[in-house]
C-alpha cells in the first residue's frame, strides 16, 4: 500500500497516549450533534481528508483528490461516538493545542462541533489533552480504514499480487486499533471473497475480518487444503 500516505494519515497522534481522564459523552448525548475532524498537511493550503460524524452514527469520509472532493457514506459505533464526544469539552473551551514548546509540525488538525446554529471549532497542530487526543484517535482509525480499503480495491482491479501484503497491513491495524469501524469497507472485503482470482489465505482474512466486524460472510467455505 501507499506508505507515505498511511504516514500523513498516522501523523495526527502523538507518540504516546495517556489515559483518558475527561468524563465520556454517552453516544445518546451526541444525537442531534455534527463532528468533523480535519487534517491539513504541512506545506498544503488544503485539508487532505475531512470525516464528518453525526450522533445516530452516520457520517462521511471525505478526500480530496484529482481536483476535487470525493465523499464516501460512513456509519460509526456506539464506542467511537463516545471517544469522539470526549473532546466537547475542550472544543467549547478552544483549548486543544499544547502548551509545550518546539513540537514538531505534522499538519493543522481542526476539531469542530456544529450545535445548531452555533459551531464550536479548535485548531491545533500537536495536543496533550486526554479528550482531544481520543477523538483524533478514533478519527484517524476511520480514516485508516477507508484508505486501506481503497488501496485493496485498486489492488484487486490492477495488482492482485499486491493484496496479500496489504491484507496483512489491515489485519495489523485492526489488530492494534490502528483500523476501525471495518464495516465501511466491507463490501470490498466481500469482493477479494467472492474473487476466484485472488488467493485463498487473502479470502480468509477478508472473511475473519469481515465476522470480527460482526458481518456474515457470503458464499465461502474455507479451504482447508490451502496455506
């Protein structure tokens, strides 16, 4: 897969987390609120991708590509809406970016909530707030997810060699929460399936992650003889 892409895309966490101290919206408490998280790479004068969030678990991937916005539908669950909900707080206050000196630069991140008419929003380039720091978290694994997806569709269309390698990425991400919501990309998972071109230790993990994600699998019966 792209490398350097994933890099920008990994960029927007710091080095170490620390544990979250700032009392967790409840999903519900969400409901009738848009999130959007942004990120603009050093050196560009546009944001690379935005994800817009609503609290009924709905959103949309955003990237900006070939001159122009391309979006995709997303949905979210009950346990990210929570992690995105703790930066409210710091939002309200426009306290997300670091009080430390001499951070290195890796792109402006923009956290905003629309309430109505009346739109919270904070720019920050490096972040120590617990809250702040668990909804770019829990963005960037979307964004991840989308990414790896859309690198396994182009795969499988012109370099199906290159899906195994790439299978792999997205099993290590999931595995280490680098990934997430795998639901948005399920059809694509389903796709490398259903695919009699594509090798069957690649078909099986599409098929795990796609039960991990709690996604029934059509159409496939591992082939035990297969490594």
């Amino acid at each position: 897969m792209n490398r350097f892409l994933l890099v920008c895309l990994m960029a927007i966490l710091p080095a170490a987390w620390l544990p979250v101290q700032n009392a967790p919206i409840s999903a519900p408490a969400l409901k009738d609120v848009m999130v959007t998280f942004s990120l603009k790479p050093n050196g560009s004068t546009e944001e690379a991708w935005r994800i817009v969030a609503f609290g009924n678990g709905t959103g949309t991937y955003s990237s900006h590509r070939e001159g122009k916005w391309i979006d995709t539908p997303i949905t979210l669950s009950s346990s990210t809406l929570q992690k995105i909900g703790r930066s409210e707080a710091s939002v309200k206050r426009r306290d997300c970016e670091t009080k430390l000196k001499n951070i290195a630069h890796t792109g402006q991140k923009r956290l905003m909530y629309g309430l109505g008419p009346t739109e919270l929003d904070c720019t920050f380039n490096y972040s120590d707030d617990d809250g702040v720091n668990a909804a770019a978290e829990a963005f960037q694994a979307i964004a991840v997810t989308i990414h790896m997806g859309e690198q396994l569709k182009h795969s499988l269309r012109y370099d199906r060699l290159g899906l195994d390698e790439e299978i792999d990425s997205l099993v290590d991400e999931v595995k280490r929460g680098g990934a997430i919501e795998i639901q948005n990309i399920a059809p694509v998972l389903q796709s490398l399936v259903d695919d009699d071109r594509v090798m069957e230790r690649v078909k099986r993990k599409a098929a795990h992650l796609l039960e991990g994600a709690g996604i029934a699998v059509q159409n496939y019966t591992p082939d035990p003889s297969a490594r």
